[in-house]
C-alpha cells in the first residue's frame, strides 16, 4: 500500500467525491485502476487517465492496479502488454504489486456465465453477428426478441458448454444477457456477453474458444480486485446501467462504483489506436515510436522529459465535459521544463563556411562556454575557436534589409563566446550561390566584448570547422495539417512537411562522442535528443521542440 500523504481537495470532480466516500467513512483504502486493452501503444490520452488513477492512489490512503483488458486475442499481442508497462514506469508510476490481468479471471467469470444461465438471465443465441444487429432497433424504436431467446436453462447451459469445448467455428453462436430488448439502452438490449474464437491468447494459449465481452469482463474484473473507484472516459457512461445490472445479478465480492470523465482531444492530434495502428501499419510513420506520433513511446523517443506530461495532465485538469486542448498547451509544458533541465550546447543545423583571414592559419584557441544560463553548478565546458568556423546560413545576407541585424558584407557582429567578427567577402559557386564567407576577427574583442565599449546588434552561435563533427538533424512539425484532423479520412489531413531532414548539419564533437540520451538546447535552435538512428560515423539528433512558437504564429499568419 502506498504511504497516505495528505490529499488535496477539491481539485477535481472525482477527487471530489472520493474525499467525501472517505469523509463518511465509506472506505478505509481508495483503490482505482488503469485498464488498458494491450492492442497498440498508450498514447498521451492514456497519460491522462494514468496520472489520474495513480494519481488518487498517492494523494489518498490506496493503490492503483495495473489490469490488462486482454478480452479480445485477435487485436493484443505480447508487445503491447511489455511496452505499455515501460511507458506507465516511464511517466512516473508504479504499480507495485498489483499487475492483473482479465484474462486471470476467465475461469470465474465463465461460472457466472453459468450462473445467468441458470437464473434465467442469460441465453445462446444462433443468429448471425447481422441478424442480431438488424435486431437491435435504434434510438426511436425497440428491437426485436431473438427467436432463441426462450430457450431451456438445460439447453442453454449443453450449448454453453459446447462453446467452451470449441464444438462451434467462429461466429456461429454467442451468449447473450436477458435483459430487455425494448430498453431506452440500446446497451441493455440483450448484450453479448461471449463469442466463439478459436484464437490464440497471449497469456491463456488455446486454452478457451470462447472469449468474454469487454462489457461483460470489465465490470467484475473490478468487483474481483476490489476497485472502489472505476474511472473511465465518457463514452462509457451508457454502459454504467449494464455494469450496475451484472454487479446486482452476480455474486461478485465488491461493489465498484463508475464514474466517468472528459478524454483528453488536442488539435492537430488523432488519439485512437485504430487511426494510430494505421499509421503504423500503412507507414505513414516510422512505428509506434516515431518521434511525430502522440505516443508515449514517441515522446519519449522525441526527448520529451515525462515531468513535462505529468506537468501537462495538471495543468489541463479534469472534468466532465469534452473539449479540445490546444497542442501548444503541451508544447509550452515541454519547453518549459527542457529550458530548465537541458544543457546548452551549439548545432548548425545548415552550415555556411567562415574563414577568418586575420586569424592565423594552423593555430586555434579554447575558449570557455557556460552549459546552463540560469544554473552556474552544471559549469563550463571548452569549444575551440580557428581560423575555419561554420556559421548558420540564415545568420548571413548579403544584401540585407534594414532591420536584419546579423552578418552581411561590412557589417559587425559577435560570435557567442569568443569575438566580434566583420564580414569582409563572399565567395559564390556557379549558380550563383554564397558558399563561403571571408571575415576579419577583433582579437581584442575576445570573451565577446569591446575594450572601447563599441556594440554590436546580433549574438551567433557558430562551430569550429575542425572540432566540429556532421551530423543528420531531424526536424520534426505537427503530423496533421489541419487542426481537427478527420479520423476517418485521416491520410488527407496529413502535413506532407512533418518530417524535414537536414542531412549536412554540425554539432559539437563533445556531444557527437557522448551516447546521451538526455536532450539538451541547441542555442537559438531549440531541444534536440541523440536518436537511436545514430551510427558510430553519423550522429542523428531530433528536434524534440523549437525554442519559440513559431507553429502558431505561422498559423495565425495562415
Ligand atoms: P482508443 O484510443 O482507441 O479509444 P481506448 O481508449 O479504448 O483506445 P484502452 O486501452 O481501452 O484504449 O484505454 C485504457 C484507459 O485509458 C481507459 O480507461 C480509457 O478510458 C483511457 N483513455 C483512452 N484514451 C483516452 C484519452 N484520450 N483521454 C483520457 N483517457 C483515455
Ligand atoms: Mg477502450
């Protein structure tokens, strides 16, 4: 059990009502769950709902269980069930002991199957998957009553168990509750409570041929662990009245109570692992892990440090009523922390040569640049000044407007950490193209300040041409182009410009040795994370975001 710490009330709806549960003395312990189906990657929606359910657990006296949904063996695969582990431990959470699984329970709940059988609840059902959809009704109108509705409880309970023996293929019966086809519910009208599937399951083998519903497993998966709190996102409120009834007609051990909330929607975002699997599976990204996808596991791969998630989840709240959250929202969550946490280094993402023709040839220098601007204990480090320096491309022209500050012909300008350098040619290629600069430095200026107290207008990042090292530089922007993507034309709302690759730019040869992973601030440039493209020959790094919020301005540009 996690240690109780003192909760803070009021934060929220739910946090809410379980204060007063506790206040009355209905609990002694809280205990929620996070119940994910193991059929694809979590994404940041998950991390919502994570942070909620354990959340509780460390704010009141409880603990939160981590219980794989695994009801359906076709869609879940063992990949799913290691990765969503990772990425729960990841943000931050930690389920102690209480790892569980629905199938752990097949055995019991196939005896409360029984069980409605016997009480007259529940009855095989010979129609096809159509015929008992055809049968339903709609909103306005009632369905029909299977004509196997009335069958005997022996006859039920010999096909039942036929089911279970594997006698049937696929599809050719199912289970049924007897509730009440003209219920308001369409959810009350007859669910499925087990299907025919000869499939093999990750953690029972070919065990069963039957497998339950999620409706009928989630409920008293619930009831068997003890969940007092059953937290889950809105579109299982009509589901509510069908758990209520399986938690009244069986002789579960607990009564767990459901209350529901908003998921998380952000724009430019699809958050379904259908659409998710998709991209996947039609390449449309790289994998589950594609820094661009709205998965954990791309986050994480992108750099983005799980304080900024948690941070996020805070801020964005939770509440009763859907809405969308704006990406900036997060992308202002992950910046914050990355410009507190990473260390300053220098990258040139398009390099332009620089030859500084007063600096004297074969000779270099080392000078001191400082690794956190508001942190003097994550120190110094040394870069190497020469005659030969990349500086970024956009950094020169040659024919500037009037209000561009930084390196054109004639023009000064200091280059971060080391002198004021002037611009005095310009080297083109056939086409036309500037290719190489020539400058003169001030040796005087060394530090980057002016003994006769002159100024400068523009601060460059740059890199030594010798101690610097190539490296591929991804650059990543929003997967989608329109910012409520349709999820179910999704490929048309894909931003053909997500992923831009800048095959020839520099970083410094200390962080191309270095196998961090940690990601770190390229000045001016914004937070970029070694990727596990890398080779020993090619560094890749990912931008995990920029330092500004030029989307948006872009956007609002249109
Ligand atoms: P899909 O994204 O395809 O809808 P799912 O929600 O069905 O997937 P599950 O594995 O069933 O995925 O989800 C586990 C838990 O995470 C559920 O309790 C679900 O309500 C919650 N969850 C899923 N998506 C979100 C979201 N966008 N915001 C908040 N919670 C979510
Ligand atoms: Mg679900």
């Amino acid at each position: 059990m996690t240690e109780p710490v003192a909760a803070e009330v009021g934060r929220d709806f739910i946090r809410d009502i379980i204060q007063a549960d506790l206040d009355q003395g209905k609990y002694r312990e809280i205990v929620t769950r996070f119940p994910p189906e193991p059929n694809g990657y979590l994404h940041i929606g998950h991390a919502k709902s994570i942070a909620l359910n354990f959340g509780i657990a460390q704010e009141f006296p409880g603990r939160c269980h981590l219980r794989f949904d695994d009801t359906n063996p076709v869609k879940e695969e063992q990949e799913y069930i290691d990765s969503i582990q990772a990425d729960v431990r990841w943000l931050g959470f930690d389920w102690g002991k209480n790892l569980f699984f629905a199938s752990d329970y097949f055995e019991r709940l196939y005896e409360w199957a029984e069980q409605l059988i016997r009480d007259g609840l529940a009855y095989v059902d010979d129609q096809t998957q159509e015929e008992i959809r055809l049968a339903r009704g709609t909103l306005t109108e009632p369905g029909k009553n299977s004509p196997f509705r009335d069958r005997s409880v022996d006859e039920n309970l010999d096909l039942f168990r036929r089911m279970k023996a594997g006698e049937f293929p696929n599809g050719t019966r199912v289970l049924r509750a007897k509730i009440d086809m003209a219920a308001g519910n369409i959810n009350l009208r007859d669910p499925v409570l087990y299907r025919i599937l000869h499939a093999h399951h990750p953690r029972t083998g070919t065990k069963w041929h039957i497998y339950p519903s999620y409706d009928y497993a989630h409920g008293q998966s619930d009831a068997i662990e003890g969940i007092t709190h059953s937290i889950c996102t809105l579109e299982f409120e009509d589901h509510r009245p069908l758990y209520d009834w399986f938690i009244e007609k069986l002789p579960v051990p607990s009564q767990p109570h459901q209350y529901e909330f908003a998921r998380l929607n952000l724009t430019y975002t699809l958050l379904s692992k259908r659409v998710l699997t998709q991209l996947v599976r039609d390449g449309h990204v790289a994998g589950w892990d594609d820094p661009r996808m709205p998965t954990m596991a791309g986050m994480r791969r992108r750099g983005v440090p799980p304080a900024a998630l948690r941070e996020f989840v805070k801020r964005i709240g939770v509440a009763k009523a859907n809405s969308v959250v704006d990406v900036g929202m997060l992308e202002f969550c992950i910046r914050e922390e990355l410009n507190r946490t990473s260390q300053r280094r220098m990258g040139v993402l398009r390099p332009l040569k620089v030859v500084i023709e007063n600096y004297p040839e074969g000779q270099t220098e080392e000078l001191e640049a400082i690794n956190h601007p508001d942190d003097p204990s994550a120190g110094t480090r040394k870069i190497t000044f020469g005659r030969e320096l990349y500086i970024e491309q956009d950094d020169f022209m040659e024919n500037p407007p009037k209000k561009f500050f930084r390196l054109s012909p004639g023009n000064e300008v200091r280059l971060r950490y080391a002198y004021f350098v002037k611009c005095t040619g310009v080297i083109k290629n056939d086409k036309g193209e500037v290719v190489e600069l020539r400058c003169t430095y001030d040796p005087a200026t060394k530090g980057g300040n002016a003994p006769d107290g002159r100024k400068v207008k523009a601060t460059m990042h740059w890199l030594p041409a010798a101690n610097s090292v190539p490296a591929e530089i991804r650059i990543y922007n929003q997967l989608f182009a329109n910012p409520s993507p349709d999820a179910s034309n999704f490929a048309a709302d894909l931003n053909p410009q997500s992923l831009e690759i800048l095959a020839d730019a520099r970083i410094e040869a200390s962080v191309a040795q270095s196998n961090s992973t940690e990601p770190m601030q390229f000045e001016r440039q914004g937070y970029f994370v070694r990727d596990k493209d890398s080779t020993p020959g090619k560094p890749v790094f990912s931008r995990t975001i920029g330092l500004r919020d030029t989307f948006a301005k872009e956007v609002a540009k249109g």
